[in-house]
C-alpha cells in the first residue's frame, strides 16, 4: 500500500448540517462572553496595591512608636531643666537663707541627712 | 462555507475596534471553523473530541482577542491556539503517543466501530499509522498530507525551519509505508 492511495478518500464523516451549527454555538459561546481586557480595566485594588498599602500603615505605625517613645524622653529631659532653672536657683539664693551644704545637697539632690 | 468576499485587513482593523468586534468574529468563525475542525479531526480521530477542542479554540481566540495584534495571519494566530488546545487535550488524555504495548491494529480496530468514520480496514489501519508518529510528525504529517499546506506557511505556524519540516514529512512517509508495508 502506498500513501497515495489513500490521499482523496475522505473516511472521517461529520453529522448533518454540523458546521452551520458549530458557528451559532461558537459565537454565542465566545461573543456573549468578555474578552480578558474587560475585567482588568474594572479592578479597583489589586494585590500590589493592598501589599503597598500595607507597607506604608506599617511605616506609619513603627514611625509613630519611636515619635512617642521620643517624646517621652523629651518631658523628662524638660523636667529636669524646670529642676535646674538659673532663674529658679537665683531666686532661692536671694530670697532664701541657706547655707552651702543645704544648697549644695538641693544641686544633687542628694539627702541632707 | 467561508465568505468569498473575505478581506483579511479589514477584519484585523475592525477586530481591534470594540463596536466592530463581535461581527467581525463572527465572519472569522465563519471562514475558519471548517478548516480548523478538519486539522483538529485529523490529530484527534474522534468527531466529539474535535468538536469540543475546535470550540475551546474560537472560544480561547475570542477571550485573547486583544493580544492579537495582527503581526502574523488570523489563520496562523487560530492554528496555534488549536495546535496548543489538541496537544493539551492529547496529554491530558494520555493518548498523544501510542505506547509499543498498544498491540498493532487496535487503533484501526477502535476506528471501525466509529460511526463517524466510514472507511475500510486499509483505511482504518492508515489512521494508525499516523496516530502512531510522534506528536509534532503526525502535525506536519497531516498539515502536508490532508490540509496540502505549503511548508512556509507550515514553518510559521509551527516556528520551524522548512528544511527540518520536509525532514520530518519524509520520515513520517517512510515510517507509515514501513508500517503498511508489514500489514500486506
């Protein structure tokens, strides 16, 4: 047997009127459905833009712990000036009889007894 | 049966406009369809296969119609995605390579008691020998044999040489008359 022999036998039958079907059911199964584009352009937020966000409330929130843990020291720090304020110091001197030891124990605020 | 008046540029333009984009299809469906049922049919055998798989493709074509940007035929963008649709229906149907187990003359066997197919036992066993080349022989077999296609419209669908496709054509003949041959 040779190739050519089988070459204008057409062997493999279709059922009646099947392609002027295939093309309604084809097109009613493609052009009713959206191409891929469609639903791209309707997407608000994506994963990027939820992993970006993230980021940013992360930042945000690391950034404003280390403000108020700052800010802490910042009040003690105004404390302990208000302690030592030269106004505050004069004025005792002037006004106050004390000797140098009570003055000196007030500077370092250690205990007189 | 495909419009006569076809007009390939056309198409592509108003493809790319969403108003004109449904009708042109359409007219796509029409030209096309036949053809590609038929190189579908040849790889697969079975009417109810290809007919799914030939929908799958217009259906794929429609829902990437945007990445289709005309640089190459319409005919060459919807063999590709039937090419791509019957090789994956192929592996996951496990029948895209007939194993050496396969005990000769079963395709043909199987084939006979289609009802789609109405050919003799040489014809049957013919089918066979295709069905038993490898998966990208049996395409260029079949693009060559059956659709008479010529090799450079073959080779830019295929992304092959034309040199390495008429290699492949004659192998494939050698293989099939071999195979007939022993069937004498």
């Amino acid at each position: 047997m040779k190739i050519e022999d089988f070459k204008n036998k057409n062997t493999l039958n279709i059922p009646e009127d099947y392609f002027e079907t295939l093309h309604s059911k084809i097109v009613s199964k493609s052009c009713n459905s959206k191409t891929t584009a469609t639903p791209k352009r309707k997407r608000v937020l994506g994963w990027k833009s939820i992993g970006y966000a993230a980021s940013i409330a992360i930042v945000v929130f690391i950034g404003g712990f280390i403000y108020n843990s700052n800010s802490g020291n910042s009040h003690e720090i105004v404390a302990n000036e208000e302690f030592y304020d030269k106004d505050y110091i004069e004025n005792m001197l002037n006004n106050y009889p004390i000797d140098d030891y009570t003055f000196y124990c007030y500077l370092t605020n250690t205990n007189m007894n | 049966m495909a419009e006569s008046n076809y007009n390939e540029k056309m198409i592509t333009m108003q493809l790319k406009d969403e108003n004109l984009r449904s009708a042109a299809f359409s007219i796509v469906v029409k030209q096309y369809s036949q053809k590609i049922y038929w190189h579908i049919r040849h790889m697969v055998l079975s009417h109810e296969d290809a007919d799914d798989i030939v929908q799958d493709t217009f259906v794929k074509a429609w829902a990437n119609i945007d990445k289709f940007r005309g640089d190459s035929l319409i005919s060459t963008w919807l063999y590709r995605i039937a090419i791509n649709e019957t090789l994956n229906f192929l592996s996951k149907n496990r029948i895209s390579t007939v194993s050496i187990e396969t005990s000769e003359g079963a395709i043909a066997k199987q084939l006979e008691s289609d009802v789609h197919f109405n050919g003799d036992r040489a014809d049957a066993l013919f089918r066979e020998a295709i069905q038993r080349l490898p998966e990208k022989q049996r395409l260029v077999f079949n693009m060559k044999y059956f659709e008479e296609m010529k090799y450079e419209e073959i080779s830019e669908i295929l992304d092959t040489s034309v040199g390495a496709l008429k290699a492949s054509y004659h192998i494939a003949v050698k293989k099939i008359e071999d195979f007939l041959s022993n069937k004498d």
